[in-house]
C-alpha cells in the first residue's frame, strides 16, 4: 500500500533544517530562476561549469519542472547551492531515459564519447515513472565556514524533502564518481542505495573510463527517511566521535 505524504511533517523537517542552518548563520531560499542559477554557477571559476540538465541555455527548466536551494552568509556571499528536476518517464527505462538525454547528462568541461557511453547499473535499467534528479550540491569550505559542522549531510535531506512535497516522485537520483562514493557520503545525504556503473563515460581516444555511480531512494524511502528528525540526527553525529557513533549504531538503547 502506498504510504501518504504528510505536508506538514515535511513542513516540520524542512524547518528543522532551517532553523539548524540559521544557527551557524546561513540563510537558506527555495529559488526557481535557472538564470539566475546560471549566472552564479558562471562567476565561479573555481569549480567547473553547470551541467547542462540545468542550464536554461541549452533545455527548458524552470518553475515547472525544477527549483534550486541557495545558502548565503551573514554578508551576504553565497555559500552552498544545488539543484533538482523533475521528469516522467512511463514506458521506458532510467537507463533508457539517459540515453535519449545524454547531451544534458554528459561531464561538462570534458571530452567524452557520448555515443560510447553505458548505463550498467542494474538499477538503471528498473527505474520509471515520475523521477527527479539531484545535483549540483555544493557547499563552501576553508576556514570558519560550513563543512565539519553537520549542515553537509543535512541540506541535501532539506531538497529531498522539497522535492517530494513539491512532486512527489517515483524516484529520485543522483550521480557521484568514484571517490565520492567510496567515502560513503551518499548515506549522509540520505540516500539508500548506490551502484557503481550508473553513467560510464569513455574517453574518444582511449579507453579511459568514468565511473559516475548511481544514487537512488524510492518514494517508499523517501517517505521513511522524512520520520527521523534533523535536529536529531545533527545532535548524533556532532556528540559522538566517529568511533562511537558506529557503535551506538550497533547497539541501540532499549526501549521501555
């Protein structure tokens, strides 16, 4: 049986995250102008340029498929960002779907052959319906600023409990590559399962390959991810040393 969303539970979680951010002085905004993301996304030179998926430039996205988070500090300098959309897929598969899309799905700033590229994930190859993707995630590190402090594995759940309120998906994916996936952040961000293969990406000359793992969370969990606190889960993981914290997770208290 379908579980049902409960808006103003998400609500509650949505504001936990807020209130949590606010804490360490970062003020969070639901924005829906992909100009406006793009602009920011370009003045940094830093990192490498937008994936096309959320480029207005090169697809349609707007307030009626897509909306992005943006965090800013006490001055005013923007310090994290990402990114979702939304899109139906009934009749085919994931795998089938990043096929069709690859020119928005590819690596941006490098040369891959797009034709070459495969979706071996088993995952891949089950996932339809209504999905939505996550990415761009990106919060600013260096002295004095937000990563260490929690906030990197809490305002990920933040979009995911946006997105689910706001379209209440099927599915919902992302990509990370390899070292990304072996350091296990993906758990932190509140997603269950990963799969190595998810987009492999070879090179047009060799065989170098590039192993974009996929990241996914059914409705189901996505659902079942919205029943544990913020605040409760960012006091944890900031009260126990990561020793401890494994073993709390082994041996939980009794209840009454």
């Amino acid at each position: 049986m379908d579980s049902v969303v409960n808006h103003l539970d998400l609500a509650r979680y949505v504001s936990e995250i807020d209130a949590l951010a606010r804490q360490h002085g970062m003020s969070l905004e639901l924005c829906k102008d992909f100009r406006e993301f793009l602009d920011i996304r370009n003045a940094d030179r830093e990192r490498p340029p937008v994936s096309p998926i959320f480029d207005p430039s090169f697809t349609d996205i707007g307030p009626g498929n897509g909306f992005w988070i943006k965090g800013t500090d006490e001055d005013g300098e923007i310090v994290h960002l990402q990114a979702a959309r939304r899109n139906e897929i009934r009749g085919i598969s994931l795998a089938e779907h990043l096929h069709e899309l690859r020119q928005l799905y590819k690596l941006p700033g490098l040369n891959r052959d797009l034709e070459r590229a495969s979706y071996a994930a088993p995952a891949a190859q089950s996932i339809s319906g209504k999905i939505c993707y996550h990415g761009e995630i990106w919060l600013k590190g260096g002295p004095d600023r937000y990563r260490g402090v929690g906030l990197a594995s809490l305002l990920p759940r933040m979009l995911l409990a946006l997105a689910l309120a706001e379209w209440d998906p099927d599915y919902v994916f992302g990509f990370v590559p390899t070292p990304i996936a072996h350091k296990g952040v993906l758990t932190q961000y509140g997603y269950m399962h990963v799969q190595p293969g998810g987009i492999l990406w070879s090179g047009p000359d060799d065989d170098t390959v590039i192993n974009k793992w996929l990241a996914w969370l059914s409705r189901e969990e996505l659902i079942y991810l919205m029943r544990f606190s913020p605040e409760a889960e960012y006091s944890q993981g900031r009260s126990l040393p990561p020793g401890k914290a494994q073993a709390a997770a082994h041996h939980p208290q009794q209840q009454a």
